[in-house]
C-alpha cells in the first residue's frame, strides 16, 4: 500500500489539480444567506453518523461472535457497501432530478426501517439482505449530503462548509464505536439497533427541515444529462477524473482493512470488542481532526493536502497492522485517520467547485466513501 501511495503522491502532484478554470463551468450556486441550514445540518450528521457506527461495530461483532466468520463479517460488510458504489449513476440522477429533501428523508426512512428489522432478524441470510436493504438507501444519502454542500454553506467558504459537514460526520463516527460498548454491555445488540432506527427517523424529520431542492435550471441543450453525465464528467476533467480513482481505489482498501481489524483487535491484541471499538474510534477520531486542518487549507493547498493525506494514511495503516501493542495500533490509526480527513475534505471540495451544478448529484454519486 505504502508503494502506491508513493505512485500516486507523484501523479495527483503532477497533474497540478487545482480548482481553477474548471469553476467556470458550473452555474452560480445559490445558497440559503444564513447559518441556521449548515448549523442545523452539522447536529444532523453527528446524530446520524454516532447511530451508524454504533450500529455497524454492533452488527459486525454480532455476525463475528455468532459464526466466528471473517468471511461472513465481510459478506455483510459488503451488502452494505456495494450499492453505494454499483448504484451511484442511479442515486445520482434521482438527486439532480427530484427534491433533494425529499427524497433524503425517504431514504433515511428506508435505513430506519431496516435497522429495525436488523434488530430481530435471527439468520445471517436475513441479516445481509436488510443490510442490502440499508445499503441501498444508503446510496442515495452519502452523495446527496455531499451535493447538498453548496446549498447549505451560505457565506460560508466552501471548503470550511464542507470541513463542518465532514468532521461532523466523523466525529459522530468516533462517538459511535463507544456507544455500541455501552449500549451493547446494557441492552445488547438489538437495543443499539433500535436506538439507531429511532436517530434515522428524527434524522429524517430532520432533513425536511432543511429547504433542500433540485436543481432548478437545467443545462443547455448541448450539455450531457443523462444518467451516466457524472462518470463522463469526470473523463472530461481528466485531472479529476484520476483524483476521483485514486481515492475511490485506497478508500475500497480501507473498506478490506474494518474486516481484519475484528481480527486484528479480538485475536491478535486480545483487545476484545472495548479493543475494536477503540481502534475504530481512533481512526474516526483521526479523521475529525484531519477535516478541521483540510478547513483551514487555502484554495491552492487543496491538491497537496490530498498528496499528503493520501501518503499519511497509508503510512497509519501500515504502522496499525504492524504494532505489538493494543496503544500503539490505536495511535497509528488516529494518525492515519488524520490523513484520511484532510484527503476527503479537500478532494470532495475540489469536485464540488469543478462540476457544473445541474450534475452535482451524480458527480457526487460517482465519488462516495
């Protein structure tokens, strides 16, 4: 891993990404003059994010415990994952043509829904599809809190704006692991699930609140708009386009990694579920703290802030899967979720300045963690 970051480091600093001409592209955005939205938005993503990471630690030690399976952990892992990233152009459209309110409280409706049946279900077949079921919803609510950025920032700066929604994300991430240690040692794996479906619901109820809408001027006739218009986006902003893969590639890496670390944390450092949850926390942690310093970077600091992201977190996992001890895994994983936050935030804000609006949505879909 260490040597494609090096590889990759080389080819995101000579392609010179920089949100420069490419802007031009895209319409003015209008965006509510007030804080309240993006105020309002980052208490959303901490409850949401702290009731989907409880749930997720919950579920995987669960599936871990009861059929002492990695394969099986990455079975649900997977049904989870796979329609963020199979169903994007779909999720995509559906954004840039419907109520983007709407149709983010629908989904997080739809999560709710199949956390509580998580709750009861009592096989892993039944267990994986509702998680596929999650998944789906899912789909449509990464990319879409991602697009709905520039309606929710106001005078914001757009990347501190971003900055907010994703350490929000993450810090609610980090609380998350925690939760699910105390929720579960009380109530189990069922009331953390239930707790969670309720914070989908009052996300929902949440999202409406919001004043999010579509776009309401379509694009030129010359200009793509089909389903696919993202993917095609990004082929045309080559620079951008590579940026897009390399991130997506080390995030899918990430992903193969939450299923050793179960491993790692129950048999290697004996660090039992407190040990996973720590890991997991330390790495959210990492992130929150990655996504306050991606904030303060200046417009021009964007693409070698992803550089040395990319590098930092490679270098954390890397020193997490070597270390003797339960700390010192904890320690490297912070410092490589560092660089996972400075490199989401910057790649995210450069791909919301670049891409004409009326296309937000599946630019978005096509570039989702």
């Amino acid at each position: 891993m260490t040597m494609q970051l090096g590889h990759t480091s080389t080819i995101v600093r000579d392609i010179g990404l920089t949100p420069g001409p490419a802007i031009d592209m895209a319409p003015t955005r209008r965006a509510p003059k007030g804080a309240r939205p993006l105020r309002l938005a980052t208490a959303l993503q901490v409850m949401a994010a702290a009731g989907n990471g409880l749930a997720y630690v919950a579920l995987s030690l669960r599936v871990y415990q009861e059929t002492h399976s990695t394969l099986a952990v990455t079975m649900v892992l997977l049904a989870g994952g796979l329609p963020v990233f199979l169903l994007a152009p779909v999720a995509g459209l559906l954004l840039d043509r419907l109520p983007m309110g709407r149709l983010l409280a629908a989904a997080a409706l739809v999560v709710a829904v199949s956390l509580a049946g998580l709750a009861f279900a009592q096989s892993l077949n039944s267990t994986i599809w509702l998680v596929l079921c999650f998944g789906i919803a899912d789909s449509v609510l990464q990319p879409g809190l991602t697009a709905a950025i520039p309606q929710l920032a106001g005078e914001v700066p757009l990347a501190r704006a971003t900055s907010r929604l994703q350490g929000a994300s993450m810090g609610g991430t980090a609380i998350g692991p925690l939760l699910a240690g105390v929720v579960g040692s009380i109530g189990g794996v069922k009331t953390a699930l239930l707790l969670d479906a309720a914070v989908s619901v009052a996300f929902a109820l949440g999202i409406l609140m919001l004043g999010l809408r579509r776009v309401e001027r379509g694009p030129p006739p010359h200009l793509d708009d089909g389903m696919a218009a993202g993917i095609r986006y990004l082929r045309r902003d080559r620079p951008m386009g590579l940026m897009v893969i390399v991130v997506s590639v080390m995030i899918a890496c990430l992903g193969v990694t939450m299923v050793a670390e179960v491993f790692l944390a129950e048999k290697v450092l004996h660090g039992g579920t407190t040990g996973f949850a720590l890991l997991i926390t330390g790495w959210t942690g990492g992130m929150t703290l990655g996504t306050m310093i991606a904030g303060r970077l200046s417009p021009r600091a964007l693409a070698p802030g992803i550089v040395v992201g990319l590098v930092v977190l490679g270098l954390g996992v890397a020193a997490g899967a070597l270390a003797p001890a339960m700390w010192m895994a904890i320690a490297a994983y912070g410092i490589g979720g560092i660089g996972d936050g400075v490199q989401m935030v910057g790649a995210r804000t450069l791909l919301l300045q670049r891409a004409p609006e009326h296309i937000a949505g599946r630019a978005c879909a096509v570039f989702t963690e």
